[in-house]
C-alpha cells in the first residue's frame, strides 16, 4: 500500500520536473541567441508569463476571451453537426452493409486528405463566390470529426455480441428505431466517449490551424490573435496566446478524459462480459 503510495506521488513530481527542465532549457536557448548571436527575438520566459497574465486579466483580457468564445463556437458548430450525421449514417452503415460500401470511399478520402489542403481549397471557393470564410474553420472541424465518430458507431454495434442481436430481433427488431435508440447506443457508449475524447480535442486544433490560415481582420478566434501578433512580430504575446489554446486543449482533454473514465472506455464494453 505504501508502496503504491509512492509511486502515486512520483508521477506528479516527474511531470513538475519536466516542466522545470524545460522551463530551464527555455532560459538557455534565449540567453545564447541572446550573447552570442544578438537575436532578441525570442523572449525569456519570465516575460512571457507577464503578457500570459495581461491577455487573462488585464486590458487585453475581453480581446483574450472573445477570441476564445469565437473558437470554441466555431468547434462548437463544426463538432456538433458531424457528430449527429456521423452518429446517423454511422448507425446505418452497421445495419446496412450497403450503406457502409456507398459511404467507404468518402470516409477514406476525410481521414487520409491533408487538413491544410482542405483549408486552401475552400478558402479560394469562399473567395470565389465571395462567401464568408469566418465559418470555413467549422467545415475542417467537420471533416476531421466524421470518420472518428462514425467509425466509432459502425464497430460499437458491430460488436455488439450475436446473443443481444438475437433477442433484440425477437422483442422490437434489431433494426428498429426503437432498438437503435434504447439498446444498441446505449449499449456502445464506450466506443461514442472514446470517440469524443479523441476528436473533440484535435478539432479545437484544427479549428485554430484554419483560423490562422483564413484569418481576416473581420474575423475573431485564437487563431487570428496567434496571425496578429505574428504580423508584428510581438513575441511575448504570439507565445502568451499560444499557450492560452494549449490550455484550453488541455481542460477539452480533461474534461472529454473524466468522460471517458466515467464511461469505462479503457476496458472492453460490459456486454462483452459473458459473452462466447
């Protein structure tokens, strides 16, 4: 037990030294460019924690979290849209093999297609037809959530074991919307967490990836803010804001990470238990 302990309280120190070590590299590299090389245009961590504070809670704060209101609404959109018609076609292509054949190509094509690619391509249709690009982020968002979810569906109630499917046929129908919604989703709960916690976080990524490759004054997000400062080359804040997203990406994981624990996604899903 006391053994156990131990080992609990070394992992929280190994991760507080090797943000220490880093930290301590940080200083290193700033202060060679720094002396030996005169290039000041990387800045001591110090200064960075200072506008790190100022974006949170100084004057630049209501420009911080605006700009984070409108990332995570534009994941918000592109995230929710593809998790209902991820979930809807992905129940069907368990059902109907068929369904599953038709859909394979694009799926294939949404998983292997270069995320920044896809943000080139529709940023000059946006343009063309003189659309506003402010939503475009929303379409990645989309096309990176797909597969994951819909895959998640497809292999939950593929597996679902064939004694379930037998008394499921028998009582509403294996392929009835009443059996879909009260037995085979709840049933794959784990496969739709897992999916949550592994997509929610690389859309919020994405999401900011796109934004500062369409950015446009008109427009608000954490991705704009990163381009902005990059433009004027203001170091402490393009770090500062940064680090702003990789904290939010953290408390998404966190948060889709409790779910995930809540929904026992790291063992095999309760109706395998038993079953031959």
């Amino acid at each position: 037990m006391e053994k156990s302990k131990r080992t609990i309280a070394k992992g929280p120190l190994l991760v507080l030294g090797g943000v220490l070590l880093f930290i301590a590299l940080w200083y290193l590299v700033t202060w060679i460019l720094r002396e030996y090389h005169g290039n000041r245009i990387l800045p001591y961590p110090h200064d960075v924690l200072v506008s790190l504070c100022q974006m949170l809670f100084g004057d630049l704060a209501f420009r911080t979290y605006r700009a984070v209101g409108w990332s995570l609404a534009r994941v918000l959109i592109g995230f929710s849209v593809s998790f209902v018609l991820a979930g809807l076609l992905g129940t069907l292509a368990a059902l109907y093999p068929g369904v599953k054949s038709f859909l394979s190509f694009f799926v294939a094509v949404a998983k292997v297609f270069p995320a920044a690619a896809i943000v080139l391509i529709l940023t000059c249709v946006f343009f063309s037809i003189q659309w506003d690009t402010g939503y475009l982020p929303c379409i990645l968002s989309f096309l990176i959530v797909f597969p994951i979810v819909y895959e998640a569906f497809v292999k939950g109630i593929g597996e679902i074991s064939p004694d379930i499917r037998d008394a499921m046929a028998l009582d509403v129908g294996e392929r009835s919307p009443k059996g879909v919604i009260y037995i085979s989703w709840p049933m794959i709960a784990p496969y739709i967490g897992l999916s949550v916690s592994q997509s929610l976080g690389l859309s919020l990524k994405v999401t900011i990836m796109s934004e500062i490759m369409v950015s446009s004054s008109d427009h608000y997000g954490l991705g704009m803010e990163i381009y902005l400062y990059r433009l004027n080359m203001d170091m402490e804040d393009l770090i500062a804001v940064s680090l702003v997203a990789v904290f939010l990406i953290l408390i998404i994981d966190g948060v889709t990470w409790l779910i995930r624990n809540r929904l026992g996604v790291e063992h095999k899903p309760w109706f395998h238990v038993g079953a031959k």
